[in-house]
C-alpha cells in the first residue's frame, strides 16, 4: 500500500479481528477474575513450563502487538504507565505513580522512581516522552497509533511527563495501563537497534526477560531480579514451549510435560475440569461479526436490512454454531470491560421469519441473492456460514457462501473492494471500545459501507465527551443498540475465544479478559 494511512488501518483490522490461531468456541463468562485454587504463601523458586499454540507472528516489539500469541509476551517484558485490575478497567499505579488531568486536553505523569529495563539503565522521562511519540509516529505503523489523539509530550522534569492532546480523549489513560497500546521502551536500545532484531529480542521493565528464543520451538523467560515491585515476581523461569495441536497440548498438561496450556473448545475445557485441572472462564469477547454493505446493493434497503436480522434465529446458531456456549452481543462484546453484560434485548434480534417476509414484500424485494465472504481454512466460520444460509433460505433470501484467504479477506474490507454484501470476521479484546466501532464505521474510510453522521456523532462523543467510565460504559451501550436499530451490521452471538487451564503446581494464578496471563508475576509454585 501506498501511503503509511492504509498499512495503519491494516494493522488496525489485525489488532481489532481474531489473528491467532483460536477458533470460534467457547463457554460464556462474565468479565471476572480467577486465581488458582491452590492455598498457601506466595514464595520464590521453581520453573513453569506452558505449552502454546504459537510464538508471536509480529515480533516482541509492544506497540506493534496486535496478534493475541504477540500480547503475551508484551505482557511479561513490558509495561505501560498505568495498569489495569483483573475486572479489566480499574486503573492502578504502574511506571507511574500518580496522574492528573490538569486541563480538558492536559495530563500529567508522575513517575516512579528506581525503575530499570532488562537491561540495566533506568527509566527516565526522556524513555516515555520517546516510547509515547513513537506510538503515534506514521513510521512506525503501529496498530494504535489511530486510537491517540496526541499533539505532544514533554517531560518539565527527570521524574514528570506531560501528555498534551489535540482534542479530549477519554480513553486516554486505559490505552496506557495497556503494555501493548502502550508499552515503555529504553529510547537508546531502540535507536542502537534495527527493527528486525526488535521481533526476537526485548528490552522492558516488565517482571520478566527474555533469555532464550527459538524460533517454532522455544521462548524461555527469567525473573528479573531488579523488578520494581519487590518480591514479585515469584517464578524464576517460565517456558513458553510451541505445540501447535491442541490435542498435544491437552496430552503434555495431563502428563506433567507442561504445567498450564490455553484450549478453545468448550468440551475440552470442561473435560478438563473434571480431570482436576482449573480451568478459568470465558471471556465473551469473541463477537461473530456480519459486517453489512449497507451502501451499495440489496443491503441498502433497511427493510431489506431487517428482515435479514430477524430471519437469524439466533438460538439455533448459539446452540449449534457456538457449542451451546454463545451469549447475545453487539458490535462490542459483552466480555469488553466496557459493556460487561450481554446485550439481551437488541433491536431487530428476535427470530419471526413471517415478519421477515412481510418485510421483503414491503421492500419490493423479490428474489434478493446475497455473496457472503468468510474466512478460509475454517470448518467452525463455514459451519456457522452454512446455517445462516440455511435460515434464511427460509424466508426467501439465496446466501452464497465465499472462503477467502484472511490476508485477501482483510484487504478487501479496507480497500473498500468488499466483492461481497456481508464480511464475517470474529473480534478479539480491543485496546478500548472505540477499536471494534473505527474497525467499521471510521467517518471517511474506505472500508465503511455506511452514511450516517449520527453514528459518527455517538462514536466520537464516546471518545470526546465521555466523563467517567460509567458514562462511557453508558454510551458503547447506546451504541451496541443504535446499530442494530439500524442494522449496520448483525452479531448473532459472542463466544470465548480462549481458556486457560493449568494444574496445581501453579498456585496464586488470576486470569482477565485479555487472556495474556497479565497477572503470570503475583503467582508461584505450590
């Protein structure tokens, strides 16, 4: 692509969709924490071995981790300014102590002092001030540079950093308490380095570092002994050992080979369970996405529109398409701490084929044939296809089904140059809820295949005029319902995309929504 603005959207879509390789199942879950069941007294020692299913396909670099096997391990090796609690939306301290807002458009950071990089040199101001304009920098390409309204950073002091906006942001501080949309990096190691050698070495002032990468097989990860937050991390060295079959995976954790793994199917979760393995929850933060052309063809019509959606039975698919395992959602996920409930009573959700036929009649709609594309090389997302086909065969509507390689599929959506009426693709947790919205409906974007400046005005007053996390909830919420109301684009359910399952070895363990094992240094070996 020509200019840095399309490789930006790229990276973006591969950031917002589903890029590692977990399929479309899942059980539901709400959006809480679980800690292994394990009793007794966090201490030092001892080696984790986790088996997964693939090593990071960007490289280690944190900003520039949009794929979920990426985030992982950003989130062992690097830190943002803040954190997040296990309900996924708490703010707390991280390289930064305290924060302010001191205008509409203003924030200042207060540092913490005595932190260090893997390497040794300490963290100063000059580091954020650097790793913050990087995000941003066209050159860069980094998959949240659009989710930032930055105009400059500045640092007045050694220990003090100034983030100026060029219009407010409310979802400023949650991107930094993220160590992917936001992760710290030493400004001299990354200058003194190519980008190339970023992808298989790291340099953060997260609780782990890198000690050995081999590529397909290995990635082996030592406690860093000059952590800030003493005496964590507890483990002193975890494995992160490739098995890309699951079934290989569930055969090494059942025979001590490895000590946690993640799986996404729901019968291989609860068999293990059983088994006495914990195993914790699912995240419904995996929305199966029917994207719509609502610009061009027969989609255009909102009648048209709405008799698709009802002509859905919804039931059926979570029963059969989701394993029994998928919940109600929206374009954003019920498992996003933003939303943090299922969205029950969406318009235009209920199944009634006779209202669907009436609707077409009222539409003039006769015979509509509809090309729906889909993700290739995927049995569930063609199972699911074949289903919707099926329904709505029902009331009259021909669905011809289309796999498309993901790379072809992607471009395609943000060409513009869909050759399709409907695109599925799956979501996965976004940086902030304003990612699953621009995805789609970005004001201006090749790929939007809508024309509603009321949708622009509720997305950015989201991001702009939110005051308080509540509000915000609040208005995603409104969102969720003012795009089915429309029928923009139809999200028959949302499942787990992963779960985690370890054994009793591992003791002190809490998992969170992102599934990047965020809280890997408050745990230790029973």
């Amino acid at each position: 692509m020509a200019s840095p603005r399309p490789v930006r959207r790229l990276v973006l879509v591969l950031a917002a969709v589903l890029t590692a390789s977990t399929a479309l199942t899942g059980c539901g879950g709400g959006a809480q924490a679980r800690s292994g069941g394990s009793v007794g007294t966090p201490h030092r020692g001892g080696t984790l071995t986790i088996g997964d299913e693939s090593q990071p396909l960007n490289g280690l670099d944190p900003i520039l981790a949009q794929a979920f096997d990426a985030k992982r391990l950003a989130a062992q090796f690097y830190e943002g300014l803040l954190s997040l609690g296990s309900d996924g939306s708490t703010l707390r301290p991280s390289l930064a102590t305290s924060w302010k807002q001191t205008t509409p458009t203003t924030y200042k950071f207060t540092l913490r002092r005595n932190v260090a990089f893997h390497d040794g040199r300490p963290l100063k101001a000059g580091d954020v001030v650097f790793s913050l304009k990087r995000i941003v920098d066209p050159a860069v390409h980094s998959p949240y540079a659009s989710l930032y309204h930055i105009k400059d950073v500045t640092a007045p002091s050694d220990h003090t950093v100034v983030v100026k906006l060029a219009k407010p942001q409310s979802s400023l501080l949650h991107l930094l308490a993220q160590p992917w949309s936001a992760g710290i990096v030493n400004e001299r190691w990354v200058r003194s380095h190519s980008a190339n050698h970023l992808k298989t070495h790291e340099n953060g002032t997260g609780p782990y570092k890198l000690a050995e990468f081999r590529e397909g097989a290995l990635i082996k990860t030592v406690r860093f002994a000059d952590y800030w937050d003493q005496p964590k991390p507890y483990i002193d060295t975890i494995n992160y050992q490739v098995m890309p079959d699951e079934s290989t995976r569930v055969q090494a954790l059942e025979s001590g080979t490895v000590d946690a793994i993640q799986v996404t199917l729901p019968k291989i979760a609860t068999m293990l369970k059983q088994r006495r393995f914990t195993v914790g929850p699912g995240y419904n933060v995996g929305a199966y996405w029917l994207g719509l052309n609502t610009v061009d063809g027969p989609l255009a019509n909102e009648k048209v529109r709405e008799a698709i959606s009802i002509g859905i039975d919804r039931k059926q698919l979570i029963s059969i398409g989701a394993q029994g395992a998928g919940v109600p959602s929206g374009i954003v996920p019920p498992g996003d701490p933003f939303v943090s409930e299922q969205a029950k009573n969406l318009p235009n959700t209920q199944y009634d084929p006779a209202r669907a036929k009436r609707l077409l009649a009222e539409a003039g709609a006769k015979a509509v044939r509809l090309k729906l594309a889909i993700r290739s090389n995927r049995p569930d997302k063609l199972a699911t296809a074949q289903l919707i086909k099926e329904q709505l065969s029902k009331i009259g509507v021909t669905v011809d089904i289309t796999q498309v390689p993901f790379e072809q599929l992607v471009s395609n959506l943000l060409s513009g140059n869909w050759n399709a009426d409907m695109i599925q693709l799956t979501s996965a947790l976004n940086a902030d809820a304003s990612q699953y919205m621009s995805l789609w409906f970005e004001k201006n974007a090749k790929a939007t295949k809508v024309d509603d400046p009321e949708l622009w005005r509720l997305m950015s007053d989201a991001v702009q005029k939110a005051d308080g996390d509540q509000n915000r909830r609040r208005m995603y919420r409104e969102l969720n319902q003012y795009v089915a109301q429309r029928v923009y684009m139809i999200v028959p359910y949302a499942t787990p995309t992963v779960y985690d399952v370890w054994s009793s070895r591992l003791a002190g363990f809490t998992t969170e929504a992102s599934n990047t094992r965020m809280f890997l240094k408050d745990a230790w070996i029973s």
